[in-house]
C-alpha cells in the first residue's frame, strides 16, 4: 500500500532535478510530482512504502536541501489537494494557514484533516508566491476550528506559522477565488 509521502524542497532547481532522479532509482517509490518553484526552488513530493520513501529521501543531502519530510499513513485528502482536486460542497467554514516552510504545509494539512470533519481544498506549495506555502480547508464551523488549531500546532509546523484564519459563513465568491 503506497500510504506514506515524502518531500523535498531544494534551494537549487539543477540540483532539484538531479535528486528527483535520484529518489526514483534509489527505491521503490512513484514520483507524485517534481517542480520549480519560486523563489529558484524544487519541490519533490513521491509516495511508496516507509521504508522505500526513507530509503530515497536519505540518497539526497547536502546543503541544496532546504527541507524534507516523511508522514507514514498520510490522509488521501493531502494528495488529492496538493494536486488541486478539491471542491467545495456548501460547508459552514473556510480555514486558511500560512507558512514560512513548504513542508510545514503538508504535515500541517496532514494533522488537521486528521484532527477533525473537514475537507482540504488546496495545499499550495510555494509556487508563485515567495515561497511561501498554504492550506485551504472547508467543513462546519468547529471542524474547520479544531483542524486549524492542529494544523498550525502540529511540532512539525512550529516556528513556521505565519497567520491562520477561520472564516465562518463565508461568501460564495471566495471558494471560486482560493481554488
């Protein structure tokens, strides 16, 4: 069962891709996706099993790496949003999270979902904007609470939050704008 995902983000777009050929032929992993993104940064994200995932992400060092990370039994919705697959369906709430870090995202996306009924609509990975990274997420009003609160809490994401919001009852428009 390919349920686990690692991460990658590279200071270097060169050395970036030269790793996703690496991670690939180390294990037995599929590459999700590898991308430039700004500023002069590669995003690695492929899944597999633990050990596989560990076993690519430890072939890559060195100082090009900015930061990595690895979360066995990832929810299906964190993959499905960092593609941009999601929508809306009338919830009660939008919640917003901002990072300093690309992967502070992704663990944060992780632990909310699990932490709470929500839906993720969008994991935005640093592209086109500074580098910087967010989750978009939508569900009842005290979902959406309780899974920013684990989001932005989660130690994986400490020292990276730079804002988070709720937004109860939101307007229509404001889905169409995020996605």
């Amino acid at each position: 069962m390919m349920d686990t995902i690692g991460f990658l983000e590279l200071n270097s777009i060169a050395k970036g891709v030269e790793a996703a050929d690496i991670v690939v032929k180390t294990a037995d992993v599929r590459l999700a996706f590898a991308k430039a993104g700004c500023p002069g940064k590669y995003y690695i994200l492929l899944t597999g099993e633990v050990a596989a995932v560990e076993a690519s992400l430890a072939a890559v060092g060195g100082h090009h790496v900015v930061d990595s990370c690895l979360i066995p039994r990832v929810h299906p919705q964190v993959i499905r949003a960092i593609n941009l697959a999601g929508s809306p369906e009338g919830a009660g709430a939008i919640g917003v999270m901002e990072f300093f870090s690309v992967t502070a995202s992704v663990y944060a996306a992780d632990a909310a979902v699990k932490a709470a009924e929500v839906t993720l609509l969008d994991v935005r990975l640093g592209t086109g904007i500074g580098g910087k990274s967010f989750v978009v997420l939508t569900g009842e009003v005290a979902a959406v609470e309780e899974a920013v609160r684990c989001g932005v809490n989660t130690p994986n994401a400490q020292g990276m939050v730079v804002a988070s919001v709720v937004i109860p009852n939101p307007v229509p428009e404001l889905y169409a704008s995020l996605l």
